[in-house]
C-alpha cells in the first residue's frame, strides 16, 4: 500500500496522477526522469507507482517537479527531512552531469552551424564568448562539487567541515547574465548571412539552457540549503 502524503504543499500535481498526464501538462518535466534514471516505458502508472518502482521519494519528487513547473513554488520546510538530502544531492550532481554532457554541447553544435554563414572575426567572438561561458558554468558546478556535495558526503562518514552555503547566493545571477549577453549578441551582431531560422532556434537553445539554470538554482537554494541546515541540525 502507498504511503499517504499531504499535497497541499505542492503544486496541482497528486500522487495518483499518471505519469502521462503530469508529462502532458509540462513537457519540460521530461528532463527530469533523466537526470533521476528512471526508466520508460511508463505504461499507465501513476507518481507514486512510478517512485515505488524506481526507489524514489515520492514527495521529493513531487516538490522538483512542482519546482521545475512552477518557478515560483517554493517546498514548505516543514516537509523537508533529513534523509531527503542524499537523494536531493544525486539529483543535482545529475544534473550538472546533464548539462555537462547534454545541454551545453548541443547548443555548442548549433552554434557552430550559424558560424558556417560568419566571417572570420565574427566567428572568433562568437566562439570564444561561448565557450568562456561554458567554462564559468563548469568551474561553477565543479565549485560546488568540492565545496558543498563532497562535504556532504563526508559527514555521514564523520567529517565534521561546514559546507560553504554562500556559494548558492552570488554565482546565479552571473550565470543568468551570460546567458543574456550570448543572446544579445545574437539579436544585435551576426551578420546578415546567419539564416533567421538558425538565429531564432540557437536563442530557443540560449533561452532554455539559461531556464533551466534558473530552476537549477532553485532547487539549490530553495530545496537543497534548507536540507543542509536541517541535516546539520539533527546531527549536531
């Protein structure tokens, strides 16, 4: 029997609702079954079949997707617990992954298209402007590894260091920036010889790409800093 959960915290999302239909009422929840691994087909089942079926929480999972569909839902600390923090911490580390590996280089690929129609300068500017941002993202979550999830890892082995919280303040909203300067340019300095349609869907990949940051750095500071102070909390 599945465990009866209050929702009332959440988004319009219950754990009897079908996986297809949380899907079809937010596409963009997509990405977030591969980030937890969770396997397809999905048949007719519902959220919590589906959790029950992968050894997921049935109410962390409702709370990212609530978070990935709504960026303006933030969970209730009063239903946030400790043992939420591992699950919550492989999410994120699958989550750099899938940028890492998935998103980045595929907006990289179109952007190499569009420089196919640039002239010299124009293509180094481009580049190199993309690929500094690639860079800041990366040395951000490889910051974030060592500083905060490492740590973690080592108090259930004992280790008794504080995690550096302040690095969910700042470092966003640089990452945001970026995003909307590499679109800037887009709009404002390729030459005319970029086709329209290669413009508009690099901006669509941009666009997405600085979105989903965007709700990365929620589930970071709205889900995973709360669970750190709790954690430290009943561990003290």
């Amino acid at each position: 029997m599945n465990k009866k959960i209050s929702t009332a915290h959440l988004a319009s999302f219950s754990p009897e609702m079908k996986i297809f239909e949380l899907v079809e009422s937010s596409p963009s929840l997509l990405s977030i079954f591969s980030r937890l691994n969770i396997r397809l087909p999905f048949g007719d089942i519902s959220i919590s079949e589906m959790c029950e079926r992968e050894g997921h929480s049935v109410e962390l999972f409702m709370m990212l997707a609530s978070m990935h569909a709504d960026t303006s839902f933030r969970p209730s600390k009063e239903h946030l617990k400790p043992e939420m923090l591992g699950e919550i911490i492989e999410y994120l580390r699958a989550s750099h992954r899938y940028y890492a590996e998935h998103m980045l280089p595929h907006t990289a690929a179109h952007l190499e298209k569009i420089l196919q129609h640039c002239d010299t300068l124009s293509q180094s500017v481009l580049r190199r402007f993309y690929d500094d941002y690639t860079q800041y993202i990366i040395d951000h979550f490889n910051e974030e590894e060592r500083n905060i999830f490492s740590i973690i890892d080592g108090c259930a082995e004992g280790d008794a260091r504080e995690c550096n919280c302040n690095l969910f303040d700042m470092p966003h909203a640089d990452i945001d920036d970026r995003s909307n300067d590499i679109a800037s340019l887009i709009f404002k300095n390729l030459p005319e010889e970029a086709p329209t349609s290669l413009r508009c869907t690099m901006l669509e990949h941009i666009y997405a790409l600085r979105d989903d940051l965007r709700r990365h750095s929620n589930v970071e500071m709205y889900l995973l800093r709360p669970l750190i102070e709790i954690y430290s909390n009943t561990t003290r």
